[in-house]
C-alpha cells in the first residue's frame, strides 16, 4: 500500500485538511511532521465544521491513528483545547489514536510575546504572522535552546530548564506582557500530566507501522511558498512545508514515499504580506462576497488572484509531484472566461519560474492565457463527465502545463463534492 505525502503548492489554505480527510478512508496512520498552531485545516464532516490547527484531520475517522511528529512544535495549552473541543463534539481522542513526539518542541508564552512584539516593530514591514510564536519557538530549535516535549512531561526537568531559559534571556522580556514564571510552570506542568499518556517515540511507531504493511499519509501544514528556503522570502513560516519536511519532521525516509500530491486552488489566494503577481482586487471581492476566502486561523481575508501557473511549475519541480489535487473548482463558476497566468514579465524579460528573492517577485508583471469560462453551478458533479466542457479544459491545460496528472478534483467542502480522476 502507498505512502504519501500531502502537500500545499501555494502559499496555505489550497484545502489540504478536505484532500487528507477523503483519502484517510484508505489509509491507517495520518502524520503531521511540521508547523504549529498557526495552521488551520476546515474539513467538514457529517454536516459538522471542524477547524483543526494542530490536530491531524484523520482524528475525524473512526479506527484511525494521528501521529504529531518531531518537527511539529507544540503549544500545549492551546493543544489541549483543542482536544477539549474535539471531546464535547463527541470526537474521541485517546493514547490509541493520537500519538505525539517526544522530541517536538514545545511553545511558551514569551514565544507569543517575542513574536507578537516583533512583528508590530516592523511596522510597514510586517511578514503577517499569526503572532502564536511559531517563529521564535522554532528559532530556540536551531539555537539549541529549545524545550522539548520530553522536558515538559518531566516537572522538574521543565522547572530546571525553563528557568534557566529565562535567566539566559534577560532583558529580551522587558516590555512584553507575560504571565509570571510560577503561572507558567503550573499551567505547563498541569499541560504535561494530561498529555503525557500520548508522549512517545513516534519515529520507532512510525517504522513499525510501515515494517506491518500500513499506510502511512503525510498531513502538510502551510504551503510550499512559505517555505523556509524555497518560499518568497523572508515572507515565509519557519519550518520546511515542502516535501522534504515530511520526511525530516518524521523521522520516515523518503525511499518510504510512494507518492506525493500537491493541492492546489482553481485559483490563487495568500494571507499577509508578501507579493502575489495575480491579485486582483476585483476577483478578491467577488469571492469574499460568495462567502470565501477567509482564514481558518485567524479570519483574515486572503488576497486572491488568477491560478499562478509559474508558482505551480516551481513547486511541483521542489516537491516531485505525481499528481495534482485541484480544489475550490467551483468558485470560477458563473464567469465568462477564466484566466491563467503562465509567465511572468520582469523588467523586459520574461520568466517561467519565479525570481529568488521577494523584492524581484514585486516587480513582475503577470502574463494570461486567457480561456471560455462556464455558466452551470459545478457543486453538484461527482464525476469528470459531469462537469461542463469549459471547465474540463481548464484543468487539462493545468495538467498540460505542470506535465503531471490531476488526480483528485474538489467542487465543495464536503466529501461527496469530491471526485478521483482517471490517470
């Protein structure tokens, strides 16, 4: 049975939790190996809205084991409310079904702080972080100063070494409104008791798991151009959202991957600074005006533009795809034509892939491809043959241009509204 890995191809929100939620029906572990609380997947369930920020989405299937691997940092008062509202929505939640590492990193509260802090002293500058202090975490991480969940789950190990961390900080603190040294240990003591029972080696799990014959599906959080190296930096997350991150924030080697999917939108949209060649003020609009295009996480309204077929070459380059999974069909419904931009021009000359650095990203123009569009409401197709002709071109000629299949087509946030194509 494959192994595969989940990817995003754009910058998050493409419907990556919807895209893992359908395919876990067939699989047995579902994996999270990167990012934090600051990813948000909405995957919808017998009628029920689920947001789900650190939690796996295969935790909605019955039968299913979740893993949050090394990679992953972990807030864990926020964690364990989210647990909570999985459990009143009658979710269960047990050592059985969701296991978590022992070797990720554990978020505190001068993380949000530092974060918070400065991203508001970079004014005009900000990156748009979510401010839930993903970034410094992951910076202790690479500092090699980082609290582990194996610290957390050890009082007095965690009161030795969170101590210490905050003598070595010093003045860093001054300024930010944080709760006091004895409040923290106490509400992340009490955090370490109840989620001790999942605490394990999840790499030795993980390789058990493949050695038995289970399938194994990697849960992307964010998307490839927030990537840390390969995303529009320095407007990027801090973790690897690519494929190789799975491999690394997991411990499974890539000679384990049989496949990997990159989810893509119909269309583009991103949340907080950072360019973006095909916004289009307009097209954003008319799409927050559908009711679309809001963040899981934080609610903001993403910026959207025509599908970004120079962006979607990149990344299915970065991430070795072998199929697409196209998402959110549906919102070009009712237009006259559609459009796709195939090229950039930056400054005379004309691009195919993107620029390396963000301020060059800023200076390019988009080039369209302009195609008929359709007038039927899509939502109800369950199969190629049922969708209008239009839209059946449009995403052959995605297909065509990335040079890899299309292998999954989403027309709803329900399951139903999700057909497999033939390839």
């Amino acid at each position: 049975m494959p192994n595969i890995i989940i990817v995003g191809t754009q910058w998050g929100d493409e419907g990556k939790g919807k895209i893992v939620d359908f395919l876990t029906e067939t699989t047995d572990v579902v994996v999270r190996a990167q990012g934090g609380a600051n990813a948000g997947h909405t995957v919808y369930n017998a009628g029920e809205k689920y947001v789900l920020h650190l939690m796996p989405s295969g935790i909605l299937w019955p039968g299913k084991e979740c893993v949050i691997g090394n990679g992953v940092v972990i807030d864990p008062l926020a964690f364990i409310k989210e647990i909570e509202g999985l459990e009143s929505k009658g979710v269960a939640v047990t050592p059985d079904n969701l296991r978590l590492s022992s070797a990720a990193h554990v978020v505190f509260p001068h993380h949000r702080g530092l974060d918070q802090a400065r991203e508001q002293r970079r004014g005009k500058s900000k990156i748009g972080t979510t401010g839930r202090g993903i970034g410094p975490a992951y910076g202790d991480k690479i500092d090699r100063c980082g609290l582990r969940v194996n610290d957390l789950i050890q009082p007095e190990r965690l009161e030795a070494k969170f101590r210490a961390r905050v003598e070595q900080m010093g003045s860093t603190f001054e300024g930010l409104d944080l709760p006091s040294i004895e409040e923290t240990l106490t509400a992340y003591t009490e955090a370490g008791k109840r989620l001790a029972p999942h605490v394990s080696n999840t790499v030795a799990f993980l390789h058990e798991a493949i050695r038995s014959g289970k399938q194994l599906l990697f849960e992307g959080a964010q998307g490839a151009y927030l990537d840390i190296d390969h995303g529009t930096y320095p407007f990027v997350t801090s973790s690897n959202t690519t494929a190789g991150g799975a491999c690394t924030g997991s411990g499974v080697s890539p000679t384990r991957v049989d496949e990997v999917i990159g989810v893509c939108k119909a269309y583009t949209t991103r949340v907080g600074s950072g360019p973006c060649v095909t916004e289009s003020e307009a097209f954003s609009s008319r799409l927050h005006e559908m009711g679309r295009e809001f963040g899981a996480t934080t609610g903001r309204k993403r910026r959207c533009g025509w599908l970004d077929m120079v962006m979607l070459r990149f990344t299915t380059m970065v991430n070795g795809l072998t199929k697409l999974a196209i998402t959110n069909l549906d919102g070009l419904d009712g237009l006259e034509t559609v459009q796709l931009c195939t090229a950039y021009e930056m400054d005379g000359e004309r691009l195919t892939l993107p620029p390396i650095d963000a301020e060059d990203w800023e200076r390019c123009t988009p080039v369209f491809e302009e195609m008929p569009g359709w007038s039927e409401d899509i939502s109800h197709a369950r199969s190629l043959e049922d969708l209008p002709s239009q839209a059946r071109a449009y995403l052959d000629r995605i297909s065509e241009i990335t040079e890899t299949p299309i292998g999954i087509v989403s027309v709803g946030p329900d399951r139903q509204q999700t057909m497999v194509c033939a390839v």
